[in-house]
C-alpha cells in the first residue's frame, strides 16, 4: 500500500484510529458538558490517549474541536445531486436544519459560535476556515442548477444563500425556534417562486 493511502489526512504521522477517538471524545464531551467543561485531559481520558499526544497534534481544545466540527460538516453537509434543483435543496436544507440543532457536531458549532462572541480570532478562523468552506457546499446545487438552465447565470450566489440558509442559522443561534422540515420545504418553495423556477 503506498504512503499516500495509509496517511490519507495523516499528514503528520498521527495514528488514524486515535486521532478519530479524539475528535469523537470531543464532540462527546461538547454535548455533555457544555464548552467550559471540555478539557484536554477529559478529552483524553475519553479517548484513551495520553494528554501529550493531544498536544502534539493539536494546541488547544478549541483546535480539535474545530477540527471535529469540520470534518462533521464535509461528511453529512455535502449536497446530493438528486438533479432536479427543488429536491436537491430541500434535502440539504433540511439535512443542515437537522445537522445545526440534532446533532453533536451541531452542538459543537453552537458552542464555538458563543465562544467566537469573546475571541476574535476563534470568530476569524470560525468563518474563514471553516464556514467559508460549508458555504462553497451550500452552493453546489445552485450551480448544478444554473448549469442545467434551471437557474439563471447571472444568479447572485451570494444572496441566494443568504436567503436560503440564513433563516436557519437565525433560529439556530438566535430565536431558538425550531426548523421543521415544514420550515425548510417553505423556504426553498419561496426561492424557487421569486426565481421564476417551476
């Protein structure tokens, strides 16, 4: 087996199956006992690792769980191509709904977004390295959709996730009000009306 295969995301000699304990421990420990009880040596004892490895591959708690949350995001977050854009989207609206406030992970972003609220630089990295990158998968069906003719090519990207995914991360981190999928068909339904779609 060449090297490539047996250190894919391993860049740095990291054994694989004890760097993905760390990241569950985390995400574990996020959900359980809140941001200021998630240590790097109840994190370790969690996943069976000396707190010294921990160190190692990550500087702080905030480091891994910002890795933990990443990871999550790319693994369920990454839009199907059902090919047709109305289903294309109410599935991934109402995975990322589900996602945002079922799930760990989504316990953990909760977190670390209050957390960014008191450190600019978690805020920066946050949304930069991280969210930027959810954002350049949010808009995969609308670019399927304009290279299908569905969507017009001058469609603005920008606002149309903004109007798609805004409002759940509004009733995530600010009102608290449930996202049924009820609430996700209806924004996606309104979306497609104002843009002529079918």
């Amino acid at each position: 087996m060449g090297s490539n295969t047996a250190h894919r995301g391993n860049r740095h000699g990291r054994s694989e199956e004890a760097r993905q304990a760390v990241l569950e421990a985390a995400d574990d420990l996020l959900a359980e006992r809140g941001f200021a009880g998630v240590t790097i040596e109840g994190i370790a004892a969690r996943a069976g690792v000396a707190k010294q490895t921990i160190y190692r591959w990550w500087p702080s708690k905030v480091d891994v769980l910002l890795e933990a949350f990443t990871e999550d995001m790319a693994e369920h977050l990454t839009p199907e191509n059902l090919g047709d854009l109305r289903a294309d989207l109410r599935v991934h609206l109402a995975r990322l709904a589900e996602f945002l406030t079922e799930s760990d992970p989504g316990a953990v972003f909760r977190a670390l977004t209050g957390q960014a609220q008191h450190d600019p630089q978690l805020a920066a990295r946050l949304r930069d390295d991280h969210l930027s990158h959810q954002r350049t998968r949010d808009a995969l069906p609308l670019r399927r959709a304009v290279e299908r003719g569905e969507l017009s090519a001058d469609l603005d990207l920008d606002l149309a996730l903004d109007h798609l995914v805004g409002p759940i991360y509004y009733r995530v981190l600010v009102t608290g009000t449930p996202v049924p999928r009820t609430f996700t068909d209806d924004l996606v339904d309104a979306f497609l009306r104002s843009h002529g779609v079918r």
